[in-house]
C-alpha cells in the first residue's frame, strides 16, 4: 500500500480520518483479544461488544478515509476499507499510543477503555458539529456507544478501586502504568491543528472536561489521581509507535497479506 | 415476474409502487429478533424510484451491528422475489438511528417475546441510569441489571427478583 497515498501531509482531512479509523480499529482489535478469555461470562460478553462497537466505527470511518483518498487519486483502482485496515504497515497507523498497549489484566484493560472512551465522549460530542457532514453523521452515531462504554468502564474502575486490598492495588498501578499516554490525546498533530475551519476539533480544548470527570471517577473508586505533570508519550498520531503495535498487525494482517485478495 | 425491463412501475403509479415496497418489507426481519421487521425497528428510512431501480435508504442500528448486511442482503431477496431486479441499499448514518423510532407496537412485540422495551425516550438524560425495567415473564418491577451489554450489542442483561428468570433489556439507544 503506498505510503504516499494516504501519508500525504497536505491531505489533512484523510490523516484525520485515519487517526480516528485506526484509534477505533486497534482498540478494538486489543479488546477482542479478551473474548472466550474474560473473567466471567458476562464481562466477556461486555467486552466483546465494546469491541465490536469500535471496529464497527473504524468502519465508518474507514469507509469515508476510502471515499476521500479515490475522490483525490487519479489512479484506476479504488481503494477500500480492507486495503486500509490491512495492508498498511505500522509508520502509516495514526492511533493513539493508548490503545495498542498490552491488555495485561481486568485492572490495565478497564483503565485503558476508561480513559479512551472518556476521550472519544467528548472528542465526538464537539465533532457532531464539525462542518465536514460525514465526521459529524459518524460522530453522532458513535457517540450514544462511547457514552456506555464510558458507564461501564467507570463503574468498573469504582468496583475496583472501592473493591479488596489486591483489586485496589491493581487498579492503582493500572491508572498510574497508562497515565503517561494520556498526554497524547490532548496534544494537536499537524492534520488537526487547523481546527478553524471547523472540520476537526481543537483537541485541546477537551482536556479540562475529561481531566474532572477523571479525578470524580479515581475519588469515588478510592484511588489517588496521578501527578499531572508526569512526562507524556507521544508520536502515535503521527506514525511513531511503541513496539506493540508491529505484534499486533503481524496478527491482525497476516492473512490478508499471506493470501492477498482473500475474501470469505 | 417483471422482464427487468425500464419500467418497472407498470401496475399503478409510482406512489403505489413505492407503497407496495413498504408492505414488502414489512416481511423483512431482524435476523437476531425474528417478530421484528425492519419497518417496526425503523431501518428504513426512504424508499425512492429511479427509472427502473429501486433505492432503500437505510439507517445502521450499531455501529457494528453485524445483522445489517444481512438484512440489506434480505432486504434484496425480498425485493427481487417481488419482481425488482435492480436494488440500490444506501446507508444513511444521520440522523442516528434511535430506538424513538421504534413503533408501539413493536415495544408490544419485543415483550410477548421475551425482551424488555426500551423504558423511555432518549432524550431523558435518565436514560442511562438504571430505571425500573419490567420483566417481561411477571411483570414484577423489581429487577437488577446484570450487564449492560448482551448477547447483541443492543441488548443488556437483567434478572427478576421475584420471579428469578434473567431476560434481555432492549437498551435505549
């Protein structure tokens, strides 16, 4: 898949779509790694339909990052969701670093769905008014998921940290293990910094929301809020990743690219 | 069996015809929820004619409902059986699909199925707090959620107290 196709700097709003598309995907992709394996039927169950939401969101996503890259290339073949999802390689993917990090236990994986989708709930509640109708019709649609993707890891982030000596303990070290990735979030790549147009959203902005609802969420569970000024990981929006996400497209990609153009 | 030919609106005018399709698809179900069809969820949003093809717009439920190929797949059967050759199934993804939407008397439905209705409107913030669900088996207002997600990504888990049965709770969306 060329990298020059859909990591042209100038296209701005295909970058866009492919950070939110791949955010989606691997979040997704890291989550159904707990079906059959959950603690118990039903947050087995939860987990895999959390899963489910996202990638059925990378979708639409993925379907309009298609649309926009055809309407601006010349060449005879059209590009598809598929050749997004699985034939580009990791400098290419523009996801959050939070979301390719090692599911570990319930502790780490709740805190990562916490964190994420309290992002996603207010990334998308000011992207229903972005002036690209497509970003604005997904993010309306995402945004009633997120909104029980943010209940349900919030009450389990409490049951944990309100929970015994060990589940405390866990959920403690999974707040301050993933705190540093959270920076990111909040941090403008190039093809979002333009929020002026009112395309994407001014990232910024959001912070002191989803810091509040942070730190009543950690009270009530207990446990203590983080050192705000913590150094922050960054890079995943712009193609630099940690060393898991190569694992996870060998996994997720391999059949794909083992048996090119395989279809059910 | 229609030729497949321009026309294909050749018993009555285009209105009728588009009423016909309506009725057609009323024998369109939910895969996962068979005594529902796609009219009572409210899937279908607009159907349009255009020369000799028909154009269903739909709304997605779930973002990764896995039900709605199928049901564009049937929604094509279902038509093609009647006669319509070419069908164009487009998605619509605003306005959002919302469980508002939902006939009465599919909520009437769902309960003589087993499945607890929607509670409320979604624009009432409550929504997402736990109000009381009915079970579906006694009546009995007195039942927990168990989870708030089920077997699909439409569905919660709860459990009567009174009468012990679990039954699945059609989340308001």
């Amino acid at each position: 898949m060329s990298s020059k196709a859909t990591n042209n700097p100038e296209n701005h709003l295909l970058n866009y779509t492919l950070h939110l598309a791949d955010s989606c995907l691997i979040m997704g992709h890291r989550l159904s790694e707990w079906t059959g394996h959950g603690p118990m039927l039903e947050q087995d169950i939860a987990i895999s339909n959390i899963a489910l939401d996202l990638i059925g969101q990378a979708r639409n996503f993925y379907q309009y990052a298609a649309e926009i890259s055809n309407s601006n290339s010349e060449k005879e073949k059209k590009i598809t969701e598929d050749d997004l999802a699985y034939l580009r390689d990791a400098a290419d993917f523009k996801n959050l670093l939070i979301t390719e990090l090692p599911n570990g236990d319930w502790a780490k994986t709740i805190g990562k769905i916490f964190f994420f989708s309290l992002w996603q709930f207010y990334f998308y509640q000011k992207l229903i008014y972005s002036a690209d109708k497509q970003l604005a019709a997904i993010a309306e649609k995402s945004l009633k998921e997120a909104t029980y993707h943010v209940k349900w890891s919030s009450d389990w982030v409490i049951r944990l940290g309100d929970g015994t000596e060990e589940s405390k303990n866990r959920m403690q070290r999974s707040i301050s293990d993933l705190w540093p990735y959270t920076g990111e979030m909040f941090v403008p790549a190039a093809f979002e910094s333009d929020f002026k147009n009112r395309v994407c959203i001014d990232v910024t902005s959001i912070r002191n929301d989803w810091t509040k609802k942070v730190k009543e969420v950690l009270q009530e569970a207990t446990t203590d809020f983080p050192d705000e000024k913590t150094w922050m990981q960054s890079g995943g929006k712009n193609g630099i990743h940690t060393e898991h996400l190569g694992f996870i497209l060998a996994e997720m990609q391999f059949m794909q690219r083992a048996y090119p153009g395989l279809e059910w | 069996m229609n030729d497949g030919g321009a026309d294909i609106v050749n018993n009555g005018s285009k209105e009728e015809t588009i009423k016909r399709i309506w009725e057609i698809l009323r024998s369109v179900n939910d895969p996962e929820i068979p005594v529902l069809s796609v009219i009572d969820l409210g899937i279908i949003r607009n159907i349009k004619i255009e020369g000799d093809m028909v154009q269903v717009l739909i709304t997605p439920t779930y973002s990764g409902c896995p039900a709605m190929d199928f049901i564009g797949m049937n929604i094509r059967k279902a038509l093609l059986k009647n006669g319509f050759e070419k069908t164009n199934i487009k998605h619509v993804l605003s306005p959002a699909w919302t469980t508002d939407w939902m006939t009465e008397e599919a909520k009437e439905k769902l309960k003589s199925y087993g499945i607890a209705p929607p509670v409320s409107k979604t624009f009432d913030k409550n929504y997402l707090t736990n109000l009381p669900v009915q079970c579906p088996h006694c009546h009995s207002l007195n039942t927990n959620l168990i989870s708030q997600f089920g077997s699909t990504a439409c569905k919660a888990i709860y459990q009567c107290n009174d009468c012990g049965e679990p039954f699945d709770y059609f989340k308001c969306h």
